[in-house]
C-alpha cells in the first residue's frame, strides 16, 4: 500500500511545516503539494494526526489517499517529479 498526501495550505510558514513534517515521516516529495509514501490505513491516521496541529482547518485542507502500490507503479508522469516514483518510468507518454 501507498500513500499519497496533497495538501492546499494558504499561509507559506504552515505549508512549510506540513512539508517538512512529511519529509521527517519518511515520504517523498513529488509535486509542490503532492508526497508519497508507504503505508496503509495505520500510517495515514499516523500522518492525519501528525499534520492536524500544523493547519487552520477553516481554511486550509490535507487530504491523504491509501492506495494499491500497483496504482503509484502504474501512474503516468509528464514532465519532471520532484522525486522519483519508486517502479514508475520518468517521462512516460498517454
């Protein structure tokens, strides 16, 4: 299983305690707002609870999917991630 966390955060010193955060969790950063991990349901409550504290839920939200490790291997990057996908071809085509 994987995670997958997006965030959409308005004030620049929580977006970057949210990001930080996450790196020191263990996942990989792969678009501004976009991290991927490993885990299953455990670990996302694990990142949920982590991240609570560090946003204004009025304004701000975090949303973190648990998904098949198939669908991260499967996905289809354009452009340049800024990390890699672990068992994705950079650069694959539609």
């Amino acid at each position: 299983m994987r995670l997958i966390v997006i965030y959409d955060i308005s004030d620049n010193e929580s977006r970057e305690r949210v990001a930080r955060r996450l790196k020191l969790m263990g996942l990989a950063r792969v678009q501004r707002s976009a991290f991927v991990g490993v885990g299953g349901v455990a670990r996302a409550k694990d990142v949920a609870r982590a991240v609570a504290p560090l946003i204004d839920a009025s304004t701000d939200s975090v949303i973190v999917f648990v998904v098949p490790g198939r669908s991260v291997r499967e996905a289809f990057v354009l452009g340049t991630p800024m990390a890699p996908l672990e068992g994705v071809r950079p650069y694959a085509t539609v």
